[in-house]
C-alpha cells in the first residue's frame, strides 16, 4: 500500500539484464486539446462532477492491485494501454477514470473492455485529481498496490509481476517505478531518463561504469507516466 507522507521512491536499474519491469510510451500522434481549468473551480468540480461509481463496493477476494488509468480524448491509445494489462498476471483490478472526453474513448471502454471500472467524472478534474478518485476507490477495496499509468504508455508482458515482487521483497520502499522505454522496448525515454540522472543518478552512473548495478536506486521522486 503506497503511503504518502515523505514516502521512499525507487527506480528499477537500467543495466540488469534480468529486470523487465518496463513501461512503454510509444511516440505520440497528436496530443489531445486540454482544457484549461481554473484553480479557484477546482474544489467545487471535484465534489460536483464526478458520478457515484466510486461510492459502489466491490467483494474482492484477497487484495489485489489496482490500476489507475486517467483518460482525456485518449481514443487513440487506450485500446493498446488496456489490452497490455490484460496480459499481466495476478488479481488485477482496473479503474479507468475518464474526464469528459469528447471522442470514443469512454464507448471504446464500454464495449470492449467490460473488465474495466470505468468513472466517468462529467467535467475535466485534471489529471491529478482524477487519479485521486481512483486512488481512493483502490483504498476503500483494500488495495494492496496502486499503480498509476497513463492512458498513453503500456506494460509488456509480466512487468508487473516484477514490480509486485520487487515491492514484496522490499517493505521498506513505499513507492517504485519501473524503467521507461519509448517509443518500444529498445530504446530509453531519454527524457525521463535524463532527468533520473541529472541530480541522484551518480551513484548508478558510478556503478555502471564500473559493471555492478545495483537492483534499483533511490530517488526524491518518480515519473509521472507509471
């Protein structure tokens, strides 16, 4: 369970050869038009606007990992998002929480991926606080990992039986993310790589080039995309 109070943040080490846990953001099409929100609005679309599917409970046997995906106009990505989880193993539960898109993305969610909790929020909360609603969804299920990822990246296949292990066999780290790969699983997102290293990568720069990298690194954060 992610605790949010000066949590312990790790990135999974680049070099291993033995370490899958990957996540992909393919180069973009065209990024969908945001809406501009206003902050003095916020706290009122929060309470008003999202629907009551985050107040339905769920009987969960055990506790599983929810996933949390935030879409806005993400039509063109979601279907290559979703049909990667739905090639992870484990007792997965995943919340699609959708902030008013005008395109198919909400009808794509409906009629092929009827697995998905789908929150349809009824104005544009922005992507922070529709990843609270489904955090918090995820909290009241007894979720025993939350995994954020965004409706443009995707997991290959058994990156988050690596990431659970990980978390599993290390208690003392309260947040992980995996290595980022873009636009496929041969080639680093530079930028994110880039700013893993630009202040607390010394160490793994260290190691690298000495030919031990360690099994991950910590952080003063991670990447917003998983």
């Amino acid at each position: 369970m992610p605790h949010f109070n000066r949590p312990t943040t790790a990135t999974t080490a680049a070099a291993h050869q033995d370490v899958h846990a990957l996540v992909i953001r393919p180069r973009r099409l065209e990024r969908p038009p945001r809406l501009a929100a206003r902050d003095g609005a916020r706290h009122h679309r929060l309470a008003e606007c999202h629907r009551d599917g985050v107040g339905r409970p769920m009987n969960l046997a055990g506790q599983a990992t929810f996933i949390v995906v935030v879409t806005y106009n993400g039509a063109p990505w979601v279907p290559t998002c979703l049909d990667s989880i739905r090639h992870q193993a484990g007792d997965i539960q995943v919340v699609l929480v959708d902030n008013a898109s005008t395109d198919d993305t909400v009808d794509i969610v409906r009629r092929h991926y009827p697995e998905v909790r789908l929150i349809e929020t009824g104005c544009n909360l922005g992507f922070g606080a529709g990843n609270n609603l489904g955090i918090a969804l995820a909290l009241r299920e007894s979720a025993r990992y939350v995994l954020l990822l965004n409706q443009d990246a995707y997991l290959p296949p058994a990156s988050l039986n690596h990431l659970v292990e990980f978390m599993e066999r290390h208690p003392q780290i309260d947040i992980c993310s995996p290595l980022h790969c873009s636009p496929d699983a041969d080639h680093l997102d530079a930028k994110t790589f880039h700013n893993y290293l630009t202040r607390p990568g010394l160490s793994y720069l260290k190691d690298a080039a000495l030919g031990r990298v360690a099994e991950y690194y910590e952080l003063p954060g991670v990447n917003a995309a998983c």
